[in-house]
C-alpha cells in the first residue's frame, strides 16, 4: 500500500523540479547571461564554452542525472541503460536526420534563393549544437519524460505524457525569446509550432528506442542544420 502511494504521489516530484529549472533558467537568460556577454562577448569561444557547457549543465545535466539514479524505480529506463541498450527498430529512425536536412534546406531555397552556409557559423554555434542536444535531451526525455512514461501506461495516457513533455519544452524556450525580444513573433510566425513537433519525435524516438542517444543525434543535427542553413 505505501509502495502504491508512493508512486501515486511521485508526479509531484517532476512538477517540483520543472518549476525550478524554469525559474532558474529565467533568472540566469534574463539577469546573468547578458553580463557574461558583455564581459566575454556574445560568439567568443570561451563564452560559449562557459554559457552552454559549463552553467548549462549544471543547471541542467547534473540534477537531471542525479534525479535519475535516485529514483530509478520510477523511471522507464535507468540512466546507464539509455546509454546503452537500443531497441532492434532503432534504424527505421534514421530516415529523420534525412527528413531534417530535406525540411532546413528546402526552407532556406524558398527563403533565400539558394543554399549557403551562414556567415555567422563558427565555432560558438558548434559548441551550443553539441551541449544544446546533450543537455536538453537528458532533461526532457532522459528524466521528465522517463519518469512520466512507464511500460504498465495505455497508448492514450503515453500520448498525454508527450504532449505535456512537448508544452514544456515549449516553455522552456520562452526566456531566451523574450531575452532576444522574439518572444511574440515566435508564436506570431508560428515558428512555436516547430519546437512542439520536434519534441513529440524527440519524444516518441526515445519511447520507441529506450535510448536517449539516438534522440541526443537529432537534436544536435536539427540545432546544426539550422545553424549553418536556417
């Protein structure tokens, strides 16, 4: 009885934590970023070393692994299993990063009337790409999503567990709109609609999968693609 209890309560933990990585993400783009920038420069290497791999994943890695190991009774997957076991139909998921390059590149032809590599691709992109996927994935998918998401859940309410993963990570993009002042025209030009989609296919990959690696790739070939072509 106090096993079943438990569990019944745990959604609260999760909730818990996501308030607080929002209110802390928001704090740090909104209030401490800026100053780093002023300080190291917006696209310095070293500034984005610090931005996206060192605060980052301390905001984010860190407490999302722990919370893992902690509650791996709750979790689909532990963490040293996403890592490591993958599903047999892992490699139907590969015509995505096919998909992905289609989607940026038709998009760039119709915006610009051909294909170039943007001007301001360097190397702070390439770190943002690699910390980016890696940190966002184990928090969404790795922990949020894994802990939400067991194997005893219908179809329907593992629709819902992506649906809610997908509203916020939503959410969780708001501060660096408002930060840049893009938060209206991400919603206006429907450009919102995008982080929705990408996240129910981040989402249903690692569902299907049971591996957080595959996942980790999209996100960080999406960020790329649209980095270097968006």
């Amino acid at each position: 009885m106090n096993e079943k209890n438990t569990t019944n309560k745990f959604w609260f933990i999760p909730i818990v934590y996501y308030i607080c990585l929002f209110v802390v993400w928001a704090a740090y783009t909104l209030l401490l970023k800026p100053i780093i920038c002023d300080i190291l420069g917006d696209e310095s290497f070293i500034s984005s070393f610090l931005r996206s791999g060192i605060i980052k994943n301390l905001i984010w890695t860190m407490p999302a692994a722990l919370l893992i190991m902690k509650f791996r009774k709750n979790c689909m997957i532990s963490l040293k299993d996403m890592f490591i076991k993958i599903s047999p139909n892992w490699k139907g998921y590969l015509m995505l990063f096919l998909f992905f390059s289609l989607f940026v590149l038709i998009g760039a032809f119709r915006r610009y009337g051909g294909i170039y590599i943007s001007e301001s691709f360097g190397m702070d992109d390439i770190i943002t790409v690699v910390f980016v996927g890696l940190t966002e994935e184990l928090v969404f998918r790795g922990w949020l999503l894994n802990s939400t998401v067991k194997e005893s859940l219908t179809s329907k309410q593992e629709y819902i567990a992506v649906a809610v993963n997908a509203v916020m990570f939503l959410c969780i993009h708001f501060p660096i709109w408002i930060s840049k002042g893009e938060f209206i025209y991400s919603f206006t030009s429907l450009g919102f609609l995008s982080i929705l989609v990408l996240s129910v296919i981040f989402s249903v990959t690692f569902i299907k999968t049971k591996n957080i690696l595959l996942p980790i790739a999209l996100h960080m070939f999406w960020d790329l693609m649209v980095f270097m072509f968006g």
